[in-house]
C-alpha cells in the first residue's frame, strides 16, 4: 500500500490513519507513506513499480488511484465562456461564479467531493433555482440558510470503508487551530465503552470531539473502529445543528450500545 499526501477530499484526523494503517500491517501488508509511482513495467506476467524515492517494487497486479478530475470537457462549457475539463468554482448557492443561470453540484465544482454532499447540494441548488425563478429573496450569504451549502465548509460527514472504519463530520483539530478558533481536542478509548465489548471481541477504536471554547459547542467528531459509519450522522447533527454541550448532556445514549461514547466524551471533557 503506497500513500501519499495531499488529495482532494476534507481530511481526517491523523490518528485514523495510523489506526487504519496498524490494522493493515497485522493483516500482512506493507505501507509506505509519502511516496508516489513515477514508471510501471510489466515484463513475464511481473510489474515493477518505480516509486519517486528510487527504489522499485514488484507484483502481480496493481491497483494505482490517481486521484479525481471533472468530467466537465464535452458539455459544451466554451459555448458560455469557460474551459472545457476545468472544475467549475460557484458561489455559496451553488451558482457557477460570473454567471447568472448556470448551477454546478457534485464534483465539478470542488467543494467536497462526496456523494453525499453533491446530493445534499442538489437540494441548496434545487431551492435556489426555485426562490430566484419566483422572486423570493435568497438567504445565500445566510450561514445554514435554505440556500446557502454551509455544509460544504463546516459539517462534511464522510466514512472511509477500511477495517477499523475510520468517520469525521466537521473540522479536524489542525483545521479549527487554523481558522483560529479557541478549541480543545477531547479523546476517549472505545474499548471502554460497554457497547463496544459486544459488538465484538478485542474491539480497538478511538474517540475525538473538536470543542469551540467560546461557544461551547462541537465544530468536529471523529470515529475510528468496527461499525464506526452508523455512528457518524449523530455526530453530524451535533455539529450542523451546533448543540450547546450542556443541552448534548441531557442526550441520553441507550445502554448498551457504542453510543455510550458520547457520554464518556462529555464525562471527559467536564474532568
């Protein structure tokens, strides 16, 4: 497994990846970060990859994930005066940026290329398209107004299949710290929480609330374990609907279930 950095998905929490990576590792794979393929070769059924460090690696088959590009290079984007293949930048209603009827939604337009989100930016798109055909004034510039993708920026959801599943619904802690936000980073072990042990033997996963200080609330949650993806949509309510933490602690988990993690997450975070 070759990893490098960068891409074009919001980003996770670096101890996902390690997690994810340990698991690997017990599995019998070898991971190397920070390096890339730069030339493949297949000679008697034998593929050597050359990686950008200079060294090679052999195998049978490769699976080589290049990343993400808009196929926006035959719809006619020259006809209205924009570069076929280009990504499509819009505003926060969805509405590509210099036009005045032209909408782009999904990956096209860059924003957080998830399926989920290009549906959930189809019904922002949907309601402005329908609000400006009817004169009815726009609450785009309106954080979480009904046209405004406000998700986009503040409440992505995502979930990587792996074994753990790594979750995140918001902002990273290095994120937060970089849009200046007062916060602090609340951890907790996943193998404590009651739910866990039944789910399954030897259970392995980590816990982490992003805190705005000043406003007590969630900006960001992640999840990494078995099952982690079920838990994902409370955590991007929490963070969307910005819920005060004292009203969070009156949310009481069913016991017992993994949910339990968000009452030790609050225990925690209260000492």
């Amino acid at each position: 497994v070759l990893v490098r950095g960068g891409g074009l998905l919001p980003r996770m929490e670096p101890f996902a990846g390690e997690l994810v990576q340990e698991a690997l590792t017990e599995a019998g794979a070898e991971v190397r970060s920070g390096v890339s393929v730069t030339a493949l070769t297949r000679e008697n059924g034998t593929i050597t990859a050359t990686l950008d460090d200079g060294s090679t690696l052999q195998a049978d088959e490769i699976l080589f994930a290049t990343g993400r590009a808009p196929r926006t290079e035959d719809i006619g984007l020259e006809t209205v005066g924009l570069e076929p293949g280009s990504w499509l930048p819009v505003d926060e209603s969805l509405r590509v940026e210099g036009s005045d009827w032209l909408y782009a939604v999904g990956d096209a337009n860059h924003r957080a290329l998830l399926t989920h989100q290009g549906k959930y930016q189809a019904r922002i798109a949907g309601a402005a398209i329908a609000a400006r055909a009817q004169g009815v004034p726009l609450l785009e510039t309106d954080r979480w107004g009904a046209h405004s993708a406000t998700a986009d920026h503040a409440a992505v959801p995502q979930v990587v299949f792996t074994d753990p599943e790594a979750a995140s619904a918001g902002l990273t802690l290095a994120e937060a710290e970089a849009a200046g936000h007062r916060v602090r980073a609340v951890d907790y072990d996943m193998s404590g929480v009651a739910g866990a042990g039944l789910y399954a033997d030897g259970y392995r996963g980590r816990a982490r609330m992003i805190v705005d200080l000043d406003r007590e609330i969630l900006l960001g949650v992640t999840f990494v374990g078995p099952g982690v993806g079920e838990l994902i949509h409370s955590a991007t309510m929490a963070v969307a609907g910005e819920i005060p933490l004292d009203r969070l602690w009156h949310a009481v988990p069913a016991y017992p279930t993994i949910s339990e993690v968000w009452l030790r997450l609050l225990e925690t975070y209260r000492g």
